[in-house]
C-alpha cells in the first residue's frame, strides 16, 4: 500500500499538506516516498526516476518545508533555493508546480522565473521590484546574469548567499543539450553549504561526474519499473501504451490524416525530426483537415512558443505538429 502525505517522515506541515491534498494527491509516488524524507532530513539526494514518476514534488516539497522551517526568515531579495532544469517550458511547468504551495504561506514565499525567451531587462526590474526567494531558471540565462552582473546592474550573486537548496531537474537532458560548462559556472557563484537534489531519467558517466562535482556524499535513490527487464538508455512509465502501423513510405501521410480526422474529438501531438518539417506538415494537415485546429510548434519560434504552448494547452481538441 503507498504511503500516504502523512505518513510521511519528518512530518510535513499543515499548509504543505492541504495544497498537496488539493490538488488531488492521495498517496506519494515510490520516488517521492524515498526522495522527500532523505531531502527533508538535510542530505545531498541523487535520484534516478522514470519520466512521469513524479519527480518535481520530489524536490518542490522539500524545498517549501526547508525555507519555511528557517530560524532567520529569508527577507525579499533572499534566494534560499535555485532551481535549475534544461528548458523554458520545463521551468514554466515546474513555477506552476511551486504556485500552488506558495500562495498564502507565511511567511511569504516569493517565486521567479529566469528564462530565455523574455527580456533580461524585464527579469531584472521584477526581481528588484518584487524579490524572489525561490529560482527557476534555464542555465543559460542564469549563467548571464551571474557573469555579467555590471552590464545588467545587478549582483546575483550577493543574493545567492542565503542559498539553501539547489535542484538540478533533468540533468541528463542538461547535459545532452551543452550546458555541462554553464552548470560549471553556475556552481561557482553558490555557497559550499547547502543541500543539492539532483534528478535525472537515466544515469550516465557524464550524470556521475555532475554528481561528484556538485553533490557533497549524496544519497543515492533508484526507482525502477519491475518490467524492466534489461538495462536501457531510456526508461518509460509502465502505465505507458504504444500502438504503431507498418505501411508503405509513400501511404505514412494519407494514414496520417485518417487517422486524425477519425478522432477529431481527441487532442493529438504529432512530432516531426527539424523545424522545416514542422512548418511544412502543419499547412498540409491543416489543407486536409480544415475543421480540426492546427498549431505549429518548434525551437526556431523563440519567444512565441510559451503562447502556442498555452494555448495548446486549453484546447478541448486539436492537433500540435511540433519537433
């Protein structure tokens, strides 16, 4: 039987609980029964988990329950926890994530977003305007702020002082899209005394080595699905269902469209290899099937895709070509 949020060890407080319940959680997830009391209790955590597994209140709960618990409240300009995840869409999830735990709490708990895709001018005056105690961010812009702290006016790294948690989401896709040297960097401008959660899909020598680098004698939590059978280098939730059709090359996009207009009901994700692809397929679709709603999606777009995203989002039915 799972463990339920009370049950868990040390305890969590009253308002912890009651957003978790409201949203609809019962019982914790197998990472988040072993992640969240090791984390809790002030240890380096290393966890490898399935994608779907459950992994952000792995380390946004313990984040609320450490800043909250301070003897010294963190006073507005105060980072007490930073974390860092390789996408803007990841980051934008995981603030969503954080909002539910940190609206009403006292004391407040201020959050931010710093991303690429918005304007660092923007980022700047919001921070200084309204604080942040809580940090997502994407590595890159995080990196350009703390190495260029002159040109943009201010010291991200003095507010870094406070630092208590530092949270790296999916650091295997961290490293796979380049920003092994930004971490680096990064980790230069953090206090040696603070917790560090690092969470990944799949552990690789190059995961191992971020491990060494910026994880003090860590605990090491491994869940795995009991089907798996055999070591791969990609891990899926059990709950998971794949179909597929074998035709002819020439036949793929004709069953395509079958296939889409027999469920125009549905909402659909249909992803294509580069962004030329995208472009292309999206108008075909849309000729073909004109009464269901089209949207394209892929990394070239920059700043217009937090809107497709959203919006895709709020659809009852559609369809999204992305990469």
């Amino acid at each position: 039987m799972a463990a339920t949020w009370r049950d868990c060890k040390p305890s969590l407080c009253a308002l912890t609980l009651k957003s978790v319940e409201k949203l609809g959680f019962t019982s914790m997830t197998p990472v988040q029964a072993a992640a969240i009391p090791l984390f809790m209790s002030n240890k380096d955590v290393a966890v490898e988990a399935v994608t779907g597994s459950g992994k952000t209140l792995a380390f946004v709960i313990p984040i609320i329950e450490m800043l909250m618990r301070r003897e010294e409240k963190l006073k507005k300009h105060d980072i007490g926890a930073l974390i860092i995840t390789p996408t803007r869409e990841l980051a934008k999830q995981i603030e969503e994530v954080l909002s539910n735990f940190t609206e009403g709490n006292t004391p407040k708990l201020r959050q931010m977003l710093f991303i690429g895709g918005a304007e660092t001018s923007t980022d700047i005056k919001n921070f200084k305007d309204n604080g942040g105690n809580i940090i997502v961010g994407t590595p890159g812009r995080l990196e350009d702020l703390l190495t260029r702290q002159h040109q943009h006016g201010i010291d991200l790294g003095a507010h870094l002082k406070s630092l208590e948690v530092l949270v790296l989401d999916e650091a295997d896709r961290l490293l796979d899209l380049g920003f092994e040297s930004s971490i680096n960097s990064i980790l230069g401008f953090l206090p040696k005394q603070r917790r560090t959660g690092l969470f990944s899909a799949t552990q690789t020598n190059e995961v191992e080595a971020l491990v060494r680098a910026g994880l003090r004698n860590p605990v090491r939590v491994t869940v795995t699905e009991k089907q798996t059978k055999k070591k791969t280098s990609q891990r899926t939730p059990s709950s998971l269902n794949n179909f597929y059709l074998i035709c002819e090359s020439e036949e793929k996009f004709s069953q395509l469209i079958g296939f889409l207009r027999a469920r125009k009901d549905q909402k659909h994700m249909v992803f294509f290899s580069t962004c030329a692809c995208v472009n292309y397929f999206s108008k075909a679709l849309a000729k073909f099937i004109p009464s269901v709603t089209m949207m394209a999606l892929h990394g070239q777009m920059k700043s217009n895709r937090h809107k497709i995203f959203d919006k895709f989002r709020k659809l009852e039915s559609g369809v999204l070509v992305c990469t």
